[in-house]
C-alpha cells in the first residue's frame, strides 16, 4: 500500500521531483502529505516566517530587504543611523547563518543585535504615517507565486500564521500592498509601539528574534483561537530558527516543515536537510509549498 502512496504524490506533486528539492526521506514526506490529504484543509494550518522566506532573497543578483531594511529609507532615520544599523548587519548577519555555531551560542548575539537595532531606530521618532511610503519605494518582494499560496489558503479556510522576528507594522504593510493581507491571515511580529502623535517609542512586547520563536510559540500562538483542532503543520522557513514555530501547537498530528536554503549553500546544506524535511535550495519561488497546498486542500 505505501508503494502505491508514493507514486501517488509523485504523479501529483511532479515539483518535488526537482533537483533543486532535497529530502531526507523522501517516503516520510510523501507518508505526511497524504495524511495530510486525507485529513483535508479543514485539520490544517500554515506557519510561516516572513523574511526570506514569504519574501525573496535576492532579486537580479541584488538583495531583497527585509522589514529591518525596508525601514533604511531617509524618510525615516538619517545618513548616520542608516551606517550604524548596516555595520551591525555585516557584524551580526554571518553569526545568524553560521553552521559553525550552535543556536545556544549565537542567541544572546541575536539579541544583543535587535536591541541595539531597536535602541536605534527608536532615536530616529520614526512617524507611522512615514512607513507605507518607505515600503512602497523599497525594493521589497514576495516570492514568485506569493499570490496563488495566499489566496488559496484563504479560499480555502486555512489559517495562515505569519511568525516574524521582523517588524510588525512593516511586514503588514508589505502583504497589504500586495494585496494578500486576507482575513486567515495572523501575524506574530515585532510592533511598534507609537505616541500620540504617532512617533516611535519603543517595541511592544517581548522581543522576537530569530532564536526565540519557541517562546513566542508557547506564549502567544498557542492561544490563537483560530489554530485550535487543526493539528497538522506546513511550517515554512529560512532560518534553523524556525523550526521551533510550531511548538506551541498542542496535540499535533503531522508536521511537515520546508527550509528556503538561500545563503551559505555549500556550508549549509548538510544541516538543513538533517533538520528541515524539504529543502527548498536557491528557489526564489512558492512552487513547490504552492504544489504541495494543492495536493492536500
Ligand atoms: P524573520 O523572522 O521574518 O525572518 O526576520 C528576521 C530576519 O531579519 C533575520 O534573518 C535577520 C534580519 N534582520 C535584518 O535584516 N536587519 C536587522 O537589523 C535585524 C535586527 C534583523
Ligand atoms: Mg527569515
């Protein structure tokens, strides 16, 4: 019967049989969609990170912002701040996506760099009315097939948790320009926290970087509602990091998780196939989540 199963999803799911798909266990992943399947959209929900992951890497050969980035506009914060935000990158950004170093090892680094980022753009009294303007000149991009994955999630009734150590009030900005912030859509982020008079203050709640998504998982997406009694995942991610979002997910049936490889190929790739199911390497687009979604809803 399993024999039958896997050429079941083969025949259906032809983009998985791409060279840029890496799997583990290929009979594993084929077993998972299709409980997945039989189960149907109604057991489902999807979690995903956002930067680099709902949105692309690298676009011609330059890179795509993230929402940290996207906020290095001279609308918001001046020539001086914009230095100190970028060297703190080239400092912190090879730490995060070094296969050398454990996530234990690099996580008080992570903080160390989103405080001192936040630290910074607090200074700045960014304005709110300010930030739909700096979106809509950045560079910023979902992946290819962004709106066929979105829609379809919604027409299908499926929750989509967005879960970003990003920041919050921008990375809603970007999915509202593009048209996808539906109604299935939660989102787990960053948010700012704004005066009166709309100027920056600080962050709200505890911050979220890339090595702490389980707490956030545990304290905050646990008690969504909405994601109760769907006990299977398709959990999307860039990061190793990511792969702790859905442990607040009580009771869950199957899980099947999908890592963008963008970065640091060669180093990488060995731990992100242990770690990951489907690896997804140098794929700027949602086929192959978009082919699976179709499989199952
Ligand atoms: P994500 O959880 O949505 O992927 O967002 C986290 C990413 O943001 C992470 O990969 C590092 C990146 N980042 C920047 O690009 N600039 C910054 O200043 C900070 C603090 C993080
Ligand atoms: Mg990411």
């Amino acid at each position: 019967v399993l024999a039958i199963w896997h050429q079941l999803t083969k025949a259906e799911i032809p983009e998985l049989a791409k060279c840029s798909v890496l799997m583990r266990d290929r009979s594993r992943v084929e077993d998972t969609i299709y409980a997945m399947q039989r189960a149907g959209a109604g057991r489902l929900q999807v979690i995903s990170d956002f930067d680099m992951t709902l949105t692309r890497f690298a676009h011609n050969g330059k890179r795509v912002p993230t929402t940290h980035n996207i906020l290095d506009h001279r609308l918001l914060i001046d020539e001086d701040c914009s230095k100190k935000i970028r060297e703190l990158l080239n400092t912190y950004y090879p730490i995060e996506i070094d296969a050398g170093r454990s996530a234990e090892d690099k996580l008080p680094l992570m903080v160390e760099w989103w405080t001192q980022v936040h630290e910074l753009l607090i200074q700045q009294r960014i304005r709110k009315e300010l930030l739909a303007q700096a979106v809509k000149e950045s560079s910023t991009m979902l992946r290819e097939g962004y709106k066929v994955f979105f829609d379809r999630l919604t027409e299908q009734q499926v929750p989509l948790l967005i879960f970003s150590a990003g920041v919050g009030d921008v990375l809603e900005e970007v999915i509202r320009q593009n048209n996808v912030f539906h109604p299935n859509v939660h989102i787990i982020s960053n948010y700012m926290d704004f005066d009166q008079a709309g100027v920056l203050r600080a962050f709200q709640g505890q911050l979220i970087h890339t090595f702490n998504k389980r707490e956030g998982a545990l304290s905050h997406a646990s008690g969504l509602r909405v994601l109760q009694g769907r006990p299977n995942v398709l959990l999307l991610g860039d990061s190793l990091g990511d792969l702790t979002m859905a442990d607040g997910v009580s009771e869950h049936q199957n899980i099947l998780t999908i890592g963008f490889l963008n970065d640091q190929m060669d180093e990488r790739k060995e731990l992100y196939v242990k770690s990951f199911d489907v690896v997804l390497v140098k794929d700027e687009t949602m086929e192959v989540p978009n082919a699976i979604l179709k499989y199952i809803t």
